[in-house]
C-alpha cells in the first residue's frame, strides 16, 4: 500500500479566480525519498500541507488525499500527529517550550506516553541527532540551524511513517543546510520513513531523492527519477530550458550542456567516470607529418580569413598540484 496518494486533486483558495492545485495525480510508496521542486508560488507549500489534516488549507477542494489507503481528512487525530510529521519552513514558527530537552519530550507527553517511555525515546533522539551539548540549553540560545534540528527530532521522537518538509533549509546558512539534508538522508536510509522535502537546493537534493517532481502553475509536469528529470529540465535547447535547470547539480548541468548520451550522472564521481570514457572514446590519432612548405602555404592562406583559427583542438587536465600550507 502507497504511504501517501494523490487522486485528481484541485485546489483554489477564497477569492481566488486560479487553481492552487490543478487536477495533481501522484503516489508515494513506502520509504520513498520524493523531492519537490518549481519556481515559487507554483503550489509546492499547497500540496504539502493537503498531507497534514490540521494544516489543510480552507477553500475549494476536490479529489482524493490518502494516507495508507484513508482519506488524510479523515484520521484521527493521534494518527495524524504520530504518524505524520511536517516540518516548516522557519524553525521559529514550530517551537513550543523554552527547553530543548522539554522540547524533545513535548509530543510524547501530548500523545499521553509513560515518562518511561518518554525519556527513552528523548535519549535516544538526542543521541541520533547528536544534541547532547546544547540539550539543557533555553532554545532561545540556539541557532536557526540548530533550531530546525531540533523540530525535526522532536518529530522523529514520535516515529513518523511520513516526513513532510516544506523548504526546511530557507532559513540557513549554506553548512547548516546541508547537514540538515545529510540528515534528512540519513532518516531515510537508517529508518525507512518516507521522506517528502520540498527544497531550492537541488545541487544536495537531487543525489539523495529516489523520484522528483517538477510543478509549474499547480500542476505536476514532470514526475520521475533525478536522472530523467535533469534530460527533461535542459530541454532540446537554451530557450526550452526550465528556470530550475540552472540549479542542478554541477556534473548534470555540464552533461546536458555536452549533449551526453545515455543515463545523465548525479555525482562528481559519476561525472569523472563519464569524463573518462568520453575521453576515452573520442581519442584523436596524431597526424602524419606534412612536409614544411605545404604546412606554410596552408598557414599563409588562412591568415587572410579569420584573425584565430583553431581546429581539432584537444586538452585534458592529466596532473594534480598539491599545495601544503604550512
């Protein structure tokens, strides 16, 4: 059974004369990393929260919303909070005790959970998510890195099945955003949760989702795995490239821009490898030595066309330079 469905969803707020969400069809099987992305306002923040019944948007709604096979709207309310984690965009907005250690132990105590229970789940947390330092620490005191991390394992407290992140990292610096995502990884791989992340940074995100989708105007135009996502991004040419191309990973950029054939790669170590066996393949053979007046009368008379002229030009980087600072 899929963790979550999607059914012919459309969406449009009060007043509104556009579609938030038009006629978006999808699924997302258990354990599944899904990442989300498209240019801002095309309906990433709307969709997420159609998967939180107490975050559901009010306006006009028609379709399908399941949660292992049962209508979102309909569960109850300790399925809901248990089984459903959702994190924001700013970590401010979800912080509901002035302690970290309380702040870990607050969803536990709301779902009635012994204090046994409790504080063996809370250890355990602060243990996986490396929080011991700062666990006694008022929350005023941390970071927004720090912040986020903590909402996120005041979540994971309550074993998630679903893990919904709305743009998790908009609120951090470049480091804490990408041990924030190193994490989100390491969730999905160590615990088996299905993870949902709508995220701008796609040079991370993309090596660690198993399928993405691309929205555009509350509709779902591209959904499938990073690989065919990026062909399906660069387009055939500059002027059909898709606005979130640009934010690829480096190596699917160059790819596309070679015009590569075959499986895009994903990370620096695929790209290497692909490096090598173009360069492998497009070996070019030295050429016969012409003799010396046929090489300067040919020479003499390109000089009269173009001021540089340059043919069969090839160059590999063959050597590392190793710098020791002392």
């Amino acid at each position: 059974m899929e963790t979550i469905e999607f059914r012919n969803v459309t969406f449009s707020y009060p007043l509104s004369d556009r579609k938030a969400l038009d006629d978006v069809s999808f699924t997302a099987g258990k354990s599944e990393f899904i990442v989300i992305c498209g240019k801002s306002g095309c309906g990433k923040t709307t969709l997420l929260k159609h998967m939180k019944k107490n975050l559901t948007p009010y306006g006009n709604f028609d379709g399908d919303v399941l949660y292992c096979g049962e209508q979102v709207v309909d569960l109850d309310d300790r399925k809901n909070a248990s089984e459903i984690g959702f994190v924001q965009q700013n970590p401010d907005n979800q912080i509901v005790t002035d302690k970290v250690w309380h702040e870990l132990a607050f969803g536990l105590e709301s779902l009635g959970m012994d204090n046994r229970s409790i504080k063996r789940r809370v250890a355990e947390m602060a243990s996986y998510f490396d929080i011991q330092e700062w666990f006694r620490k008022d929350v005023s005191q941390l970071s927004g890195g720090q912040k986020q991390l903590l909402n996120l394992a005041s979540i994971m407290a309550m074993q998630p099945k679903l893990l919904v992140l709305d743009e998790p990292t908009s609120q951090l610096d470049p480091i804490a955003a990408s041990e924030f995502l190193r994490t989100i990884r390491k969730i999905n791989r160590d615990l088996g949760t299905t993870v949902i992340l709508s995220e701008h940074r796609l040079e991370e995100a993309f090596t660690m989702a198993d399928k993405v989708m691309v929205m555009d105007q509350g509709r779902v135009i591209a959904f499938d795995t990073p690989r065919r996502i990026g062909s399906f991004m660069a387009g055939n040419d500059d002027t059909e490239r898709h606005p979130m191309f640009y934010g690829l990973p480096s190596v699917m950029k160059i790819f596309q821009a070679a015009d590569g054939k075959g499986p895009s790669p994903l990370t620096i170590r695929e790209g290497r490898l692909w490096i090598d066996r173009v360069m492998a393949e497009a070996e070019i053979m030295p050429a016969e030595p012409r003799p010396l007046n046929e090489t300067c009368a040919e020479t003499k008379k390109q000089a009269d066309d173009p001021a540089i002229r340059i043919n069969n030009l090839w160059f590999r980087l063959s050597w590392i330079c190793w710098i020791s600072w002392r």
